[in-house]
C-alpha cells in the first residue's frame, strides 16, 4: 500500500519538476505550483490517504511528501528566477542607447526677425567703423526728451507719448536719447549706432506698436554735412539690397535736427512706378535724420562751434517686415510660435 503512494509522489515529483524546468512564464509557474502543491493539489490528495497507513508507512509516506515538496519548490523557485533574469535582460536589450544613432529632430529655437536685422545693422555699421552701443530702455526725460531739445509742453510730445513713471524716469520713446549719452560719454569726434527696444502709448494697428526696435545712428566730427549722411546711407541700402538703390531726402521737422530730413529709398517691388507697397508713390521711408541740433551738440558737452553732425533713426521693425513681407506689425512681438516658426 505504502509502496505504491511512494511512487505515486515520486511521479507527482518529477512530472511538476519537468514542467517547472519547462515553464515559460511566471504564470506558469503559478499553475504547476497550484496543481502539484495546491490545498486539493495531486500531493494534498495523496497525503490524505495518510490516516490508514500504519505507523511506519506513516513516517515514510510522510518524509516523502516534504522531500517531493520541496524538490518542486526548489524546481519553482529556480525557474522564477531564471524567467525574471530573462525578463529584465529583455527590457534592457529593447532600451539599449546606440550612440551612433542621429538625434530625433527637435523643434529648437532660433534667432528672431528682427534680433536678425539688428545683428546685421551692427555688423554692416560695424564693418564702416561705427561703434554700437547700450543705452537703458527706462529712460530719464532728460535725456529722452529736455536734451534733444523738446521741452516739457513742447507739442512733440504729443506724438511720442509714453510710460511715465514716478521720479520722471520713463520708458523711452526712441533711441536719439543715446545720441547725448554717447556724446557724453565718448566725446567728438565719434561715430555710433544704438540699436534697441522703444515703447511708445499708441493705439494698435497693423502699423503701430507700443513696443518696437529703432537704431541711432550718430556721427560727430569736423566738417560734417548732409553729404556725408546721405552717403552713408546710400552705402547701408547698397549693402542691404545688394545693389545701389535711388534715394531722395525730404525736409521733416524734428526738434533736435537742423535741418531735419526724411530719407526714401525707391520701391523695390515697382522700381519707382507706383504699386500698393509705396503706396503708389514710388518711394517708401527709411528714417528721420539730419544735421544735429547746436543745442543737442551743446547737451552732449560737444562744442557746436567747431564740431558738426548728423543723426538718423531707423525702424528695424519696419525693415523686417519688409524684408519677409509681414503686413501687420503686431505680429512681430506677439511671441506666436505660429509666426516665429516660419523663420
Ligand atoms: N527719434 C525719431 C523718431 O523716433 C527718429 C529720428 C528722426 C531720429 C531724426 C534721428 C533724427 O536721429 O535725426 O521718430
């Protein structure tokens, strides 16, 4: 009797050791443990049939329920691990970094519009020994105003209001403003551009922003005269455009030029013959310029009686704009990456 359950176990044994050396999953695993080891397992079942043993078949069938036990357990246990190596290797293998891979395209930033046309101003006045310089965007009314000889009910005022805050500082309405530090700082003779941020309290428009880009340029020396403004200019166009471009000064006020000037270039798209870009007029604006004021001179500590100068101011929002044919100026500092991804 008690031989036969011997065997009995020693099959139950070695049945569920094969199957755990053979399992392919941990679910697996679970299964054989369940059908071999189990509360109504194949052994459970044999080892009820204990009670009518006698005492020694007892011991015996007994001894060898615990050693088949744990034989399987062993067998299970191996197999777990093994299985669980394999897993892990697996997933190691699928993340494997191989270096020699090019990078995923990623959208990166870049450089904006009109940072472009700035940087290019600077090299290209760089390039004809101009030196650029910072100026402060929160500026005094000193030097934004009173020094370029626009006194406090003067009606240029009007057209160039902005942020005031308390103490008088405010946030400046254009670049000229670095035309008397400059001349403070650097002395005459000099040749300066000072490209940078201005805000103005305007009403939006397609053409009017609060917040824009200008860049000053300031020449000072002996002798200088509207000749010498208009060549320069004439050489900045060359450059932009590649090729010598017509242009023609106008007389415009501004406070602190004498005379003041416009200066127009031709229009690129007509070539002078009138098209909706010039408005039908043939020419489009570049800057206001002219011959420095004495009293601006006199501002910068430069003495009017032996120096002379000119100035200009460029909108750079403007050349941007016409550079990649944007018609609504709001565009340009609105931060849509709509906008800013197709340069
Ligand atoms: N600051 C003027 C403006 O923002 C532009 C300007 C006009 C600058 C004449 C100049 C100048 O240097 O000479 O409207």
């Amino acid at each position: 009797m008690s031989e036969q359950i011997l065997q009995a176990i020693a099959a139950i044994e070695a049945q569920a050791r094969a199957a755990a050396a053979a399992a392919a999953s941990l679910e697996a695993l679970q299964a054989i443990e369940r059908d071999a080891l189990g509360k109504s397992g194949q052994l459970s079942q044999i080892l009820r049939g204990l009670k009518d043993l006698d005492d020694a078949g007892r011991k015996s069938v007994g001894q060898a329920g615990n050693v088949a036990k744990r034989q399987v357990e062993a067998a299970l246990a191996a197999r777990k691990s093994a299985l669980e190596s394999a897993a892990i290797a697996a997933a190691l293998a699928g993340e494997r970094i191989d270096p020699t891979e090019p990078a995923p395209r990623r959208a990166v930033g870049h450089e904006h519009p009109v940072k472009t046309v700035m940087r290019e101003l600077e090299e290209l006045f760089d390039s004809m020994g101009f030196t650029v310089v910072d100026g402060p965007e929160i500026e005094t009314d000193f030097f934004n105003f009173e020094a370029l000889n626009i006194p406090p009910h003067h009606p240029a005022r009007d057209t160039q209001d902005t942020f005031y805050a308390e103490g008088g500082a405010v946030l400046r309405t254009h670049t000229s403003g670095m035309q008397v530090r400059a001349m403070r700082n650097l002395g005459a003779p000099l040749r300066v551009v000072a490209p940078g941020r201005v805000f103005r309290n305007e009403t939006q428009d397609a053409s009017h922003e609060h917040t824009f880009h200008q860049l000053e340029g300031l020449v000072v020396d002996e002798g200088i005269s509207v000749a010498h403004l208009k060549a320069v200019l004439d050489e900045l166009l060359a450059r932009l455009f590649g090729e010598r471009v017509a242009t023609r000064l106008r007389p415009h006020h501004f406070p602190f030029v004498e005379p003041g000037l416009e200066l127009d270039f031709q229009c690129r798209l007509c070539m002078g013959k009138g098209c909706a870009t010039c408005k039908q007029s043939g020419w489009i604006e570049l800057c206001g310029c002219g011959m420095v004021h004495p009293k601006v001179l006199q501002a910068g500590n430069v003495d009017p009686e032996r120096f002379t100068g000119f100035a200009f101011g460029l909108g750079i929002d403007r050349l941007t704009m016409m550079r990649h044919a944007i018609s609504d100026i709001r565009w340009v500092m609105s931060g849509d990456l709509r906008f800013l991804g197709q340069f």
